[in-house]
C-alpha cells in the first residue's frame, strides 16, 4: 500500500497520535496526524518537477497540543462564528463556550480539532485513503444530540486531495463541517502574489466582531471581486470597510451554484512555481482567510517565523452563524438524516 503508518507522539490524555503518510505515482504526498484530523504536510511538484510543503504546521506534536491557529485541523461540530455562543433549535436555546472574544468559534476550545481520531487505512480504487472516526457526545462543547462523525481523505491518482465527511445524529443539532489548512503554494514568503479566482458574485459582510451583518452583498465594484482571476494582495489593503475589519480578507463568499453538487469553487495560481489549486465542494460557501493574525511570533517548520499572509484557508462550509440566520443555508441536522460534504483540492502546473 501507498500508505505509511508512524508513531507521532501521545496526546494529553496519553493515547498514541500517528501520522499517516499517503502517496500517489506522481510523487504528491499527504502526512495527516490522528490529533486534530491534522494535515501535517502536502507534498505537490512544481513546474520543474520541484517538491514543495504547501501548507504551514509544525514539524512536532507538541505545538499542536497547545493553542495555534487551527493548522491542518479538522474543525467541528460547527466552523466560523456564532453570535455570542447561543443558538434556539426547536424551542430551546443552547449555550457553547465563547472562545473568541464574545463569540464561539470552530467547534469551541475542545473542538474537533483536538480530538484524536480512530483511523483505519486502506487503498481504493481512486487511491490510499485514511478514514477517521470519532463520536461527539451529547452536550459536547454545548452542542446537544451524540453525534458521530467520519472524515475520509482519499490522495487520488488524479492528484487531488479529496475530503468526504459524514455525519449522523440521534437528537436534533446543528453541523458545520471544515477544513482549516493554511496553504503557501509557493512553499515559503506571503500568499499576496498567488492569484486568486472565484464563483462567486456575492460575500457575506460582518461586524467589527465578524458575525454577518445579515445581508448578502455584490462583490462587484469592490475588493471582494475575485470574478476574474487577480492578485490577493492586489487591494488587500484598500481602506474598504470589510477590509478593516477582518485586518485583510476573512470572508464568506456564496458560490454561484454552491450546494448543488460538488462544483467549482475557485482556482489559485502561483507564479513562479506554476503550482495551480481548484477547489471543487458540495457547500454553499467558502471562507477566505489571509493569515492576517499572523505576525512572526509563532514558529513553525524549521523554525519558519510566520509573519502575516505567510498562508491562506480555502475553508468550504456553510455561513457563519447559520444557527441564528433562517435566511441562510440550514446547518440543522435532524434524526434521520446524514450531512455529507465533500471538498476536493486538485493540484496541476501551468
């Protein structure tokens, strides 16, 4: 098998972290630790046949165990916002930690991203795929129903990293299911000259806190229209409102048919490097985060400094704080039902 299995470390609770190692025939590589569903490191060719990490992390465990930036993470049960750590679902209101400032954020501080995951590896038709698995009890971080979870990474002959997420429930809750990966195409520097292009006419404004303002508006006219392909950092530091705010971009897009099935997202281009990024996703949306939290303190892979725009997160989900938005795409789970998501992150040169 196309698939290599490692001791990583142990968690705080003692239980064994492994990282599994996947590889197609065209030398792309995937390193994906139990902790966290984490993606450790993506190994993709460039234009000269060149390997490059694309995405930032650490090269131990043990800053994974402690606060960070959601690296690689697998997020859950519910990624982005929620306005001040309450939703009402039939009836009753439920309250979930409040980790970022007023506001919950990706799941809460015990969220997805720091559960170790049970893994079974096995190969398919498609390629090496690690299966992860984990239940969420009932009240777990707030969140009410046990609610069992399963993520698939599949590393395709087609060279795509390929993320299928599965989840069902035995009490009514809410779900919203990411991937929170920090990818540098070009390997090293800031993201500000990879070239970005979405399906997407409209984005989702927020408050000086980031929770949506409540209406969807067109990206046409200002720094959110991504139409056509052009430059991140091209008007990152126009004095657009939005773009104050979120100290760069830290945005929902709604994808023109998002939801339909798993269609284009966008597309991101490196020049240099010729390292090209689609984005194909079942979601109604996707996150775009610059990194803009990021200021050089914290070290990362061979003592990298991480400085702002080091990275950025093509995060495909629903909206942030859906729970309290009926006019947004529904993340109720109902018994019965199954959320399923798939997101695919299909690498090529140009």
């Amino acid at each position: 098998m196309a698939i290599e299995r490692a001791r990583f470390g142990k968690a705080a609770d003692g239980s064994n972290v492994d990282l599994y190692t996947l590889r197609n025939r065209n030398h792309l590589s995937a390193c994906i630790a139990t902790y966290g569903g984490t993606l450790i490191s993506l190994e993709v060719r460039d234009l000269h046949g060149r390997n490059a990490d694309v995405v930032l992390g650490f090269d131990t465990l043990e800053p994974y165990l402690t606060d960070h930036p959601y690296f690689g993470s697998v997020i859950g049960r519910c990624a982005n916002r929620i306005r001040r750590g309450k939703f009402r679902l039939n009836g009753a209101v439920y309250s979930l930690p409040c980790n970022d400032g007023a506001n919950h954020l990706h799941g809460g501080p015990r969220g997805f991203h720091t559960v170790n995951w049970d893994a079974y590896a096995s190969e398919s038709a498609d390629g090496p795929q690690l299966k992860l698995t984990h239940r969420s009890p009932n009240g777990d971080q707030g969140y009410p129903g046990n609610l069992d979870v399963e993520v698939l990474y599949t590393l395709t002959e087609r060279d795509e990293l390929r993320l299928d997420y599965r989840a069902a429930t035995d009490a009514p809750t809410i779900v919203n299911l990411t991937h929170h990966a920090y990818f540098n195409l070009a390997g090293e520097g800031t993201i500000l000259d990879h070239e970005l292009q979405l399906c997407a006419d409209r984005f989702v404004p927020v408050d000086e806190t980031l929770i949506p303002l409540g209406q969807l508006r067109e990206v046409q006219n200002t720094p959110f229209d991504f139409r056509s392909p052009r430059m991140i950092g091209e008007a990152i530091r126009d004095p657009d409102e939005q773009l104050v705010i979120g100290r760069g971009y830290d945005h929902t897009w709604v994808l023109n048919e998002g939801g339909s099935g798993c269609l284009l997202a966008g597309e991101i281009h490196e020049p240099l490097t010729g390292r090209t990024m689609s984005v194909h996703t079942t979601q109604p949306g996707v996150q775009i985060y610059t990194g803009n939290f990021l200021d050089g303190r914290l070290r990362g892979k061979g003592g990298t400094a991480y400085a702002k725009h080091a990275g950025f997160c093509f995060e495909t989900q629903h909206f942030p704080d859906s729970p309290n938005r009926p006019e947004f795409p529904s993340t109720v789970l109902e018994v019965g039902s199954v959320f399923r998501q798939t997101t695919i992150y299909r690498f090529s040169t140009r």
